[in-house]
C-alpha cells in the first residue's frame, strides 16, 4: 500500500505547476477562434450573394434573349433579375452602361441594333443580337469592423446570344 501512495504523491507533484495551463491557453485562443470563426461565415455569405447576383444577371440576359424584342424591355429584364434573387432581401440594380446590346451579322453585311434590331442589313446571313447585362447589389456585413468598409457592391454580369 505504501508503494502506490507514494506513487500517488510524485504524479500529484508533477500536476500542481501546470493545472490551469489548459484553461489559460483556452481563454486566450478562444477570442481569435471565435473571430477566424465569424469571418468564414462573412466570407461564405458573401460568396452566396455573389452567386445569387450572378445567376440574377444571367435571368435578366435570358428574358432580353428569349422575348422576341425583349432586349428593348430593360425595366422587365430588371423584374426578371430581382425575380430570380428574391432570397436576397433587396433589389439589384442595373450597373452603369447596363444593359446594352450589340448587334452583327453571322456572314457578310453590317447590322445595327440603333432601332432595334433590323435584320435587312444582313443580306446573306442572319442577325445576331448579344445582350449584355451587368447587376450590382450593395451588402451590409452582419459584423461590423472598425476600420472595415459598412457596405460594400457586389456585380454580376451575363451575355446572352440569340439569331433573329
């Protein structure tokens, strides 16, 4: 019996010098964790709404493709956009110069998109009109950081091609 005590007595010695060096080292990393912890969620938020204003510009670019003249229609291209990024909480917004559209011919001639498109100008060839489209979304982080901008623009952008 007095073997396993004294046993006991020099493992309790060796205990004493560093029993709350495990709480210390806790406390102290626990404040770095926690903020490495919230900028991944900042970040992984951000990215969705980069997503989301991504895919809203390539519904807005679509509508202008798909409706037989819908690239003139730019407040329903916008309706289009803001319908495909209703999880937002917001509205997107047409960045500046946006949107516009290009016109060309797939073979020989010249085409002009000045009112709307005219296909008479592509004599043996069909028009080609490209939509262009480009969407901004201002975010408000959920955590603020002193020194750290309170807001900040998200843009996406899509091209869509159609033959008339």
């Amino acid at each position: 019996m007095t073997f396993g005590m004294a046993k006991l007595r020099r493992w309790s010695k060796g205990l004493r010098g560093n029993s709350g060096q495990a709480l210390a080292e806790t406390a102290f990393s626990l404040p770095l964790l926690l903020v490495m912890l919230l900028g991944a969620f900042e970040l992984a938020r951000t990215a969705y709404i980069a997503t989301e204003v991504t895919n809203a510009a390539r519904a807005a670019a679509q509508y202008g493709a798909m409706n037989g003249g819908g690239f003139l229609d730019s407040s329903g291209m916008l309706a289009a956009a803001n319908g495909d990024a209703g999880n937002l909480g917001g509205s997107v917004q047409w960045a500046s110069g946006y949107p516009n559209v290009s016109c060309s011919c797939s073979g020989t001639g010249t085409a002009s998109c000045a009112a709307g498109a005219d296909p008479s100008g592509c004599t043996t060839s069909q028009l080609m009109v490209t939509v262009n489209v480009q969407v901004k979304y201002a975010v408000t982080p959920m955590f603020r950081v002193p020194g750290l901008p309170t807001s900040y623009t998200v843009y996406g952008s899509a091209s869509q091609g159609l033959l008339q």
